[in-house]
C-alpha cells in the first residue's frame, strides 16, 4: 500500500537530471520507499509544510524538498519541489523559503 504518490516539479527535475544513474537509481528507490513506509529516515517534516526526501549516496547527502497537496480526495499527491546536495547539518533556510515559494505558486496556479 502506498501512502502517497510522488511528483516532480521542474527545479526537482533539472535538479535530478544533473546527477549521475546511480544517484538517481537511489533516489527514486528511497522515494518509493518513502511512499509505501512511513520512515522519517527517508522522509521528514522540516516545519508546517516543508518535508525532505533523505538519500544518502557515496558519502553525499542529496536533499529533495516537497510538500502535501490533498485537496483531491482520490489520492495524496506529494510535490517535490527542488533539490541540493546538502552540505552542513542543518538545511539552510533559503531552501527552505525556496520551496515555500515554489509551494505557494503551484496552489496559485492549480
């Protein structure tokens, strides 16, 4: 059973299509993980409405920020909306003001 199902954004997208097939092969393993677990090792609430994908890739930590959108009642839909290698130990707050954008924008827009 899945919990919810992921979508990509644009920024996600450009974000993934950078890293090589193996990074990318981990990614969408932990993501479908993350859909049929709840893991906060895979995915994890940053604040009200921000959550991370983790993946940890040869000694790399690859972030991919989301958001819920359930406002269709026939499925829950997560949008990841970009993500960075993460390099310090707290995600920085541009990244996550950044996805609050990209956040508000989508509902603006649907």
């Amino acid at each position: 059973m899945k919990y919810f199902e992921t979508r990509f954004l644009e920024e996600a997208d450009k974000f993934i299509s950078t890293l090589d097939r193996k990074a990318i092969a981990k990614i969408l393993y932990n993501i479908d993980l993350a859909e049929k677990n709840n893991d906060p090792r895979l995915f994890k609430k940053l604040d009200n409405h921000i959550w991370e994908f983790r993946i940890r890739f040869n000694n790399t930590q690859i972030r991919l920020l989301a958001f819920w959108d359930k406002t269709n009642n026939q499925e829950t839909l997560v949008f990841a909306t970009h993500g960075f290698i993460k390099k310090v130990n707290k995600i920085p707050l541009k990244e996550i003001e950044r996805a609050h954008k990209i956040r508000l924008k989508y509902f603006e827009n649907k």
